[in-house]
C-alpha cells in the first residue's frame, strides 16, 4: 500500500474543509436543484453508502493476512455500514425528496477509496494484530470512543427521526433534550467520536484517513445545520454550539 498516496488523500480531506464551511453540500434541508440530475433521496443513500461495504468487504475478504483481531475490526466497520446503507435509509420521512446525481457520486469516491485502503490494511497485518493486541491501551481506549459514538449517533439520528414521525416531510422542529441542549448536531458529533475512535483502535494510517475525512466533512456540515437552524427559528437557543459542546 503506498503511504504517499494516503497521505495525499489525507491532504485532499484537510484542504476541502474550508469550502464547505462556506457552500452548504445541496441535500436534505440544504437541497437545491442547481447541482444537474437528481435522483431519489433514499436511493442515492442506499447507493453511496452500499460501496464502501462492499468494498471494504471485498479486499478484506480476499487479503492474505487475516487475523482473529483484524476480524474483529473489520466487523466494526462492516456493522456501521449495514446499518447505515441497508437499514437507516429506510427510515428516512423524505416523502419526495431528491439529492444531487453528483454528490452521490462523490460519496462513492470517498467511501470506495476509504472502503478499500481499510479493508486491504486490515487484511494484510497480522503481525500487528496479533491476540495481544486486545490488551493494547489504543485498543481498550479506542474500542470505549467507539462503542460511546455510536450509541450517540445512532440515539441522535432515531430522535430526530421521531420528530418527524407525524408531520410533513418538509417540516422541522427544534431538536431538545440531551445532547441536543448543548449542540445542534449530537448525530454528526457521535459519528466523529466513532470513526476517531476506530483510528485509534486500529492506529493504521488507512484508518486515520477516514477519521480526517469523516471529521473534515462533518463539522462543516454540523456547521451548515447550525446556520440554518438560527436562520429559521428565532427563539433557537442562543447558547447552542454546532457540533462540539461548548467549542465548535
């Protein structure tokens, strides 16, 4: 695997942040039709989501380096994206909704290339996920920032999901209670803690990556979500932050 080549794409996560702190990515509440060709809402998350299952299953699945610990990790990985490709998207209130062909077409690159430096990695270091591995502080650490970001995401995304239960597909609400008493986005925030959290059970540069361009998506994005929010209703708490509590 070549190393320059991650750190590029590394690079490339760090210096897209900034514009998308100042262009809103046109879907969900952000749509807008001056993106080209939309296709279904719900089938585009299927689709942009779906790859980096795949991928990150199929190179895993044909490395010759397998290991108990490695399979343990890759089934981390492989449980985030079955529900968030094959079970979340089915959930979505999006009525008729439709997202950009062109964002879905960036999500496949960025889950594709994460997908695949991931599974290729984990399935070709056996010498380093040996069963000792287990009692590893980056192990231990990591695996408890894992496990505490997805129970935040997933609590998050199904709250929100609740408000919209019985109302339009085009109506929201205030979002409160927990989390969301501090921060617009506990949903973004959990997502972050997980993957930063699975970079450092696996301290691999592959999984780096990802937790970098999870992260440098998301906090623009959570940031987005915050405008918008103080933009449509007028008594949203004022001593809210987007996305870190109190910092961000």
């Amino acid at each position: 695997m070549n190393e320059t080549l991650i750190w590029v794409w590394i690079g490339l996560a760090v210096v897209s942040m900034p514009l998308q702190f100042v262009i809103a990515a046109p879907y969900g509440r952000h749509a807008n039709r001056k993106w080209g060709p939309e296709i279904n809402n719900k089938t585009g998350w299927v689709i942009m989501e779906i790859v980096s299952l795949l991928a990150f299953s199929y190179f895993f699945i044909i490395g010759n380096g397998h290991s108990a610990v490695a399979g343990i990790l890759a089934g981390l990985f492989v449980m985030h994206y079955i529900h968030r490709s094959l079970i979340y998207p089915f959930m979505l209130r999006t009525g008729s909704k439709k997202m950009p062909l062109a964002i879905v077409l960036f999500a496949i690159l960025f889950n594709v290339v994460n997908g695949s430096i991931n599974g290729i990695y984990l399935s070709s270091h056996p010498e380093q996920y040996s069963m000792d591995y287990l009692l590893q502080p980056n192990f231990i650490i990591g695996g408890i920032m894992f496990i505490a970001g997805v129970f935040i995401n997933v609590r998050s995304d199904y709250y929100l999901l609740s408000l919209r239960k019985n109302t339009p597909p085009s109506t929201y609400v205030i979002p409160k209670g927990g989390l969301f008493n501090r921060i617009s986005c506990p949903n973004h925030f959990g997502e972050i803690v997980e993957w930063v959290g699975f970079a450092v059970m696996c301290w691999s540069l592959p999984a780096l990556a990802f937790a970098v361009w999870t992260l440098t998506n998301l906090l623009p994005r959570a940031w987005q979500h915050h405008k918008w929010y103080k933009r449509r209703f007028e008594d949203y708490p004022k001593d809210r932050k987007a996305v870190i509590p109190s910092v961000l």
